[in-house]
C-alpha cells in the first residue's frame, strides 16, 4: 500500500518534527498539510497518510479515517468484572502465562487477553500492516483506559510489525502457552454498526492456511485459537479438537489442543 505522512492542520512544532522524523524512518514521502486530504492523495499518488498532531497519529485513506480505540474491549472487561464469562478468555487454560496475538488489528483482543492475565501473563502482538501497526504503538503507549488496571493492561503489550508467517517460520518449538489468529474474514460481519472502512483499507488479508496452522502448532505449547466465520472451511481442516460457536452466532472459535 502507498503511504505517506503528512499533519493535522495547523500542527506545532513538536507534530511536525514527529512527522518528519517518521517519514524519515520509514524511506516514505512527506507532505506540508494542505487543506484537503482527499485532493492531496489524487495530487501525490497516495493511497493513505499517517497523520500526525498533539494526538495519537491515525490513518487516513479515502475509504475512511482509523483511530486507536479501545471500542468493545471496555464493554467486555465490564462484564468480566461483573463476573461474566468471555468468549474467548474461556478458551485460556488456566495456568496460560504467555499468548501470541499473531493478529492485531484493532488490538482489542490483545487488550482483552493482556487484562485478564494481569501481571502472570505477557501478550505479544503481531501486525503486518504498517499503518495498522503505527496507530495501534502509539495508541497502546498514550491512551488510557477507565482506571489503572485497564491503563496496564495496554503498556503490556508487546507490539511487533512482523507478519505471522515469518514470525511463526523461526518461532522456536513451544515458546507460547497459546497462539491466537483472528484474521481478516473473507465474508464480513454485515452490519450498520461495523462502518470500519477506514481499518479494512489499512488492514492486510494474508490467508491462514493448514501449514501456518502446522507453525502454530510447533510453537505452541498447550493450545491454537482461532476465530472465524463459523463455515470457516479451515474447520474442516481436521486439526481443530473443539468448535465453539452457538446458533446464530456469527463467529466461531476453532480449538487445536496439544
């Protein structure tokens, strides 16, 4: 995807300097701030900008703009509070002081699993694509959630920009207690509500197929997690020891137990 980096108009010092630095680091295209950011991608050839001000940088693209937000995490941990189940937390054996998050997106399951293991667990996230990886660093680092635990539970995480593949490749055998994917869905959830185009525009479809399945495994040492549709035809795969999904839900959780 071709991206650059831009500002929030009328940015201070402090913004620019950030910007400049990041294009910069990252060997991409700098751009002063003009007025609009739809006409600046036509002018430039762009597909996307990072931009950067007083607040956490979030991506713009024409599909949409995608800022760090903690979203459903928050109802979610309420009612774990409440003494509620989660969906997946469920699914965490219960001596687990290790996931990997191989896909991070709006990291909201990292924030999840990095909460409920408290301070016995780590969570290291991994997210390939660079827009996504850039919002969600600086998100985990400044934003705060409702009180400490939640303001934590964030600065925890461990977030890399590596592909799954890759990283699961020259994973060394049983390095995580359990490896969890919940890869972008080939057919999404329709509703009103999942108005994301932004992320979706930024967000890398890279397939799960058996044979990554095969890295996970190897690199695991007690369980592989995976949320998908639930006629995900990766269920059919015959790795899959358990499928957790009710009627009318629209997502399943497949469960390799080694």
């Amino acid at each position: 995807m071709n991206i650059a980096v831009t500002t929030v108009l009328k940015p201070d010092a402090d913004s620019l300097r950030r910007a400049r630095k990041k294009a910069e680091d990252l060997r991409t295209a700098f751009y002063e701030r003009e007025k609009n950011l739809f006409h600046m991608s036509e002018k430039y050839g762009e597909e996307g900008f990072l931009v950067y001000g007083k607040k956490p940088v979030f991506f713009w693209s024409k599909e949409g703009t995608y800022r760090f937000h903690l979203g459903t995490a928050v109802l979610r941990i309420f009612e774990m509070r409440k003494g509620h189940g989660d969906r997946l937390c469920n699914l965490l054996p219960g001596d687990c002081t290790s996931v990997l998050d191989c896909t991070f997106g709006q990291g909201r399951d990292s924030v999840i699993l990095s909460w409920y293991l408290r301070k016995c667990g780590e969570v290291i996230s991994l997210e390939r694509s660079r827009p996504l990886y850039e919002v969600g660093k600086e998100g985990l680092a400044a934003l705060s959630g409702q009180d400490g635990e939640m303001t934590e539970a964030l600065r925890r995480i461990q977030l890399l920009h590596a592909d799954f593949r890759g990283f699961l490749e020259t994973a060394a055998p049983n390095s995580f207690d359990v490896i969890y994917f919940d890869p972008m869905f080939r057919y999404p959830v329709k509703r009103k509500e999942n108005s994301i185009e932004g992320f979706r525009s930024a967000a890398v479809y890279d397939p799960l197929t058996e044979d990554i399945l095969q890295f996970a495994m190897r690199a695991a040492r007690k369980k592989v997690i995976v949320k998908e549709r639930p006629f995900s035809a990766l269920f059919r795969t015959g790795l899959f020891t358990e499928i957790h999904g009710k009627r009318g839900q629209t997502t399943a959780y497949g469960v390799i137990k080694l």
